[in-house]
C-alpha cells in the first residue's frame, strides 16, 4: 500500500521539462538533418506540389445527355427487308446517364393468348397427361400448364401451356449479330459540369468546336482528343475488346470522363479527359449469363380485334457514362493547415534522434546521464538546511 501511494506521489508531484543537451556526433547531427530533409521533401513536394495541399476542393456536379446516329439495313426470312434508325435500336429513348443500343434480337412474330406445346426441355417433356400437373408455373416457363400432354413435334411431346403463342424459342442466338454495322454508329455525349463551392460551370463542347466541325469531328485520341462524338466500334476497341464479338450478346462498356481542375490557373485549361473499359468483365473460363438483353413486345389488334404482339429478344450495349473529378482553388485555411502540420512533424526528427542516442549507441548510459537531471523542491532543500 504504501509503494502504491509512493508511485501517486512521484506521479502527482512532479514534472518534466525538456532539457537541451548539445551532442557534437557526425552520426547523430547527419541522421538528424536527413530526416528534417525527408520531411521537408514531404511537405512541399508531396504535400504542396503534387496533392496541392494549398488549395480548397469540390467535387464535380454533372448532369449528361446522349444522341445516337445511324442507319442499317437488315434482310432476313423472318422480317425480309428492313431499314433501321435510331427510332429503332435506342431503348428506350432516353435514360439516365447511359444510352441502350440494340445490336442482336431473336424476334417471335404474331403472337395471341391461348393454347400451344411449352419448349422441349428435362422438366416440359412429357409422355401423357399424367407427367403433366395442372396449373403448375416455374420461373423459366412460357405459361400456366393445363394438364394436357400434346405434340411439339412429330417425335417429341411436350406439356401444353396457356400463354402467349407460339411461344419464344431463344435457343440459338444470330452469330454475326443483325444489327453488326452498329459498329459504325456514332454517340454524341452533352456533359455539363458544376463546382458548387466555387460557382464554376463548364460543357465538353469547348468554346472553340463550331457548328461545323461538331457535325465532322469523331473523337480520336491523339488528333483529335475533345471530340464529343465517339464511333462505338472505337469505343469498344479502346476498351480492348471485339465489336462483332460483343454485338451477339452483348454487354456494357462505360465511358468515363475526368474533369481535374486547377482553378488558380485559367478557366480553357479546364479540360474533359475521355477512357473507355468494360464493365462485365467476361471470364472466358466461366463463361455463365454472359452479355446483356432484355425483353419488350410491341401490341397491335387485327381487323377482329384479336390482340397479338410481335415479342423481341433485345441483344445490345448499353453505354454508361461515368463523370468524376474535383477542382482545387488556393485558400489561406488549408495552406496554414498544412504548414503547421508539416512544422509539426519536424519534432519526429528530434523524437528518432533522441531514440537512438539514449537506447542504441555504445555511449546512450553516458547520454542519459546528460540529458536527464533530477531536482528535487527548493523549498524542502531550504528547510532541510535550516534543520542542520
């Protein structure tokens, strides 16, 4: 008990002050300005230079609008000659930040509610009524079964369903794609980008793009970086990936657009930087679901006002546009911010040198001596004096 309260003593009365003890080393007075050295090169190469510690940031506030353009033609036995716009392959007409374009379809013409044989598969094959259960439903089904077992075919019988019929056989996909010439459509991208905290706004049509040159440009890279109209056969090639491979079942690609604003410098040198990649990644050696599709009908009455629709099967590439960036200004806060911190951190020099001098060095009991004293309380020293 009473070393317990000897320790709250010497813990409550007394204190510590840093002692400056001067130590002529080469080892030590090196070690020590090169750490100083390694964090000024911090502070204002890292910190200040590259990160721009000096300045206040936003991020970006965007907002994208999409235009497609084109024409083909298709001429196949189920729709004969067929002239495509963009009427046709953009669905929908609009989304947000990302535009659809229908490159592949399986379409199944003049369907009508009724009765007709499911598609051959483990589950739908049947020998006779009693392989099949009325009113069963399964997620991968084209109806509502009705118990009755009837021909798919001259070999094969399958359960009969009520639904839309015929129903959809989407077993085999077009290989090329039908609508393969989408290679050489054009996209025209409308990126309008805000800095709240600053109240900066900017387009990536620049200042300088006329009328005339917006209706000729294409983007390229290297001759012509700030094009807004993209080819999409080139954006999937600047992804690294094939068309014609990725038009049969499609897939996603995203455009990305970086806006890096250094606003202490001039508004023109604000400028969009365009990238391309793949977003669903395929991995070749599992290969399940792959690409992208979807499916919608279109409904029409006959002259009895029979309802029927044509249902499609939409293969495509759906382009997702991706704005990111920030913008930096100088601000004073930020800037005296920084610097404390960077002084701050030159006491790490003093602490590490102070580490290795009184723990690692052959001499650190001879330091030690030097740099801690103990002083006891001058006024207990009087009394004592005073006693003898």
């Amino acid at each position: 008990m009473a070393g317990c309260c000897a320790a709250l003593a010497a813990f409550l009365f007394e204190y510590d002050t840093p002692r400056i003890v001067l130590i002529r080393s080469r080892k030590v007075g090196l070690m020590n300005r090169a750490v100083q050295l390694l964090i000024l090169v911090y502070v204002i190469g890292w910190v200040f230079v590259w990160e721009k510690g000096y300045q206040e940031t936003d991020s970006v506030v965007s907002s994208v609008t999409t235009k497609a353009k084109g024409v083909t033609v298709t001429n196949t036995s189920t729709l004969g000659f067929r002239i495509w716009d963009v009427a046709d392959y953009v669905i929908p007409p609009q989304e947000e930040n990302s535009l659809f374009v229908m490159t592949n379809m399986i379409i199944t013409m003049n369907q009508t509610q009724g009765l007709c044989p499911e598609i051959p598969d483990r589950t739908t094959v049947c020998k006779s009524d009693a392989d099949c259960v009325a009113g069963s439903t399964s997620t991968h089904s084209s109806g509502v079964a009705t118990g009755g077992c009837v021909p798919f075919n001259e070999t094969v019988k399958t359960c009969e369903v009520a639904a839309w019929c015929p129903v959809e056989y989407d077993a085999h996909v077009p290989k090329p794609a039908l609508l393969k010439a989408a290679e050489n459509f054009t996209l025209l991208v409308k990126n309008n980008i805000w800095y709240p905290k600053f109240n900066f706004s900017k387009r990536n049509i620049l200042p300088n793009i006329t009328t005339a040159h917006l209706k000729s440009c294409i983007y390229d890279a290297i001759t012509d970086p700030f094009c807004p109209i993209f080819r999409l056969g080139k954006i999937v090639a600047h992804a690294g990936h094939s068309f014609q491979d990725m038009a049969v079942e499609g897939g996603i690609m995203g455009i990305q657009i970086k806006w890096n604003c250094n606003l202490d410098r001039a508004a023109s040198l604000c400028l969009p930087r365009y990238s391309f990649r793949r977003l669903d990644t395929r991995d070749v050696d599992h290969n399940v679901s792959p690409g992208y599709n979807f499916r919608f009908a279109k409904y029409y009455n006959d002259l009895t006002g029979t309802e029927h629709r044509t249902l499609i099967k939409a293969y495509g590439i759906r382009f997702d546009i991706i704005v990111f960036g920030k913008a930096g200004k100088f601000d004073i806060i930020p800037t005296m911010i920084n610097i404390g911190s960077g002084l701050a951190l030159l006491g790490v020099a003093t602490v590490l040198c102070d580490i290795i001098v009184l723990y690692c060095m052959k001499k650190r009991y001879y330091y030690r001596e030097k740099k801690y004293k103990y002083v006891a309380d001058y006024d207990q020293g009087l009394s004592s004096e005073t006693d003898q």
